[in-house]
C-alpha cells in the first residue's frame, strides 16, 4: 500500500523569509502524480502545485516550487517570500496514473508566518 | 462557476438517526470522491465513483453508503451514526481520463458532530 508521510507536524517562517515543507511517499508503482494542498482555515482544499512522477524537472508555481527526487521518494515544497496569507495547514498527496483516482494524503504540516 | 457544493455545511446529530449529506458538481466530471479528515490522520478516502452506477470501497468505507444516479450528484450516507464518525468530510469530483493529471476539485467541507 501507498503511503505518504510529513515528519513535521508544525513549522513557521519569519515573513518574506524560504520555509522548505518535506514529504516521503513509499510506493512500488512508477508512474504516479503527487501534490502539495493548502488549506487555510476556512478549511477549504487548495491545489499548490503538482508534479509528474515522470518528470524530472520540478514543478513552479510563482513562489511554490518542489524539489522531486524519485529515487529517493522525496517531494518537498519551498516557499519563497513567504506572506501571511500562506499560513495554512498543508497536505502532500500521492496518486496512481491509472485506476482509482484516490489521493492518499500526508498526516499535513501547518505553517505559521511570523510578521 | 465550476465548483463542488456541500450540504450541509455543519450537523450536529445523535447516534443512530440517519442523515444524508450531498454532494453536487456543474463540471459534468465523471470521477467522485469521499474523503474524511481527522486531526493527525490527514485524509482518506471513503468512497468513490468512476461514473453513473459505479462505486466502489475506499480505504474508511464501514458505516458510510453512497449512491451515483445522476452524474452530478453523489450523497454521502450513514445509515446508524456514530460518535467515531465524528469528523470533517469532503466531496471531491475530477474529469476522469485514464492517465490524466486532473486535479481534484474540493467542497468546502461538512462539520459532522454525532452525539
């Protein structure tokens, strides 16, 4: 079974400063998409950005970018410049190329920008 | 707008009283998705829709029914409530194609308090 993990339950960044998320995945399939989800406490679920599993260049969305390394199941997310309004829990998902559609989540980061 | 709507947004509700909570999508996507969130656990899929008259289990499905006879609908619902179903839940729809990288698109969530 697929698993995604997020071994930082909570981090915060001083605003305008990098603040780099991390998250491993264990899978034996190769081809797969993983994702980066926001959500603030609206609760609502925001896409960050994604990444193709066969890809080997990383996915930049404006000041999100990842760092993707398939062979050692890494997929971190670097915010750069940060603002208050990225203050937010975040989620890494994983999910397969072909089948079920199902996102398996990280137990989630939550973010916390310093004025 | 292309959205997900939720109803209800927040219940509070006794053990064993049946309630439904809906899920519509104006996208016209195929897949559909249940997923529910619980502090320290991220999300995880309770069921899912490939299209009209197709679910099938996700990994949390014990206590939860759906149904898919329309495509734009796909209701959530708990036969015999109980305090373990105590969580937050979303409704996620996608356009499916076999290998696509379409993102999910989220519902702003249901608050569900079994008493």
């Amino acid at each position: 079974a697929q698993t995604v993990t997020q071994s930082q339950p909570e981090m915060s960044v001083q605003e305008a400063e990098t603040v780099t998320l991390s998250c491993t995945y264990d899978t034996s399939e190769s081809d797969y998409y993983l994702f980066w989800y926001k959500q603030p406490p609206s609760r609502q679920m925001i896409l960050v950005i994604r990444q193709e599993a066969y890809k080997q260049q990383n996915a930049t969305e404006n000041r999100f970018s990842v760092n993707f390394q398939k062979a050692a199941k890494s997929f971190s997310l670097k915010i750069s410049d940060s603002q208050l309004g990225d203050a937010a829990m975040y989620f890494c998902a994983y999910r397969i190329t072909f089948g079920n559609e199902k996102l398996t989540f990280g137990t989630g980061t939550r973010l916390t920008i310093i004025p | 707008e292309a959205q997900v709507t939720q109803n209800p947004r927040y219940l509070i509700t006794v053990t064993g009283k049946k309630l439904t909570v809906t899920c519509s999508q104006n996208m016209n996507h195929e897949y559909m998705s249940w997923y529910r969130q619980d502090p320290g656990l991220g999300l995880r899929q309770i069921y899912y829709s490939m299209n009209v008259e197709v679910t099938d289990k996700g990994d949390v499905p014990e206590g939860y029914k759906v149904s898919r006879k329309e495509k734009r609908n796909f209701p959530l619902i708990l036969e015999s409530p109980s305090p373990n179903q105590t969580s937050l839940y979303f409704c996620a729809s996608s356009l499916y194609f076999r290998g696509s990288n379409q993102p999910q698109h989220f519902g702003d969530g249901t608050r569900l308090s079994i008493l």
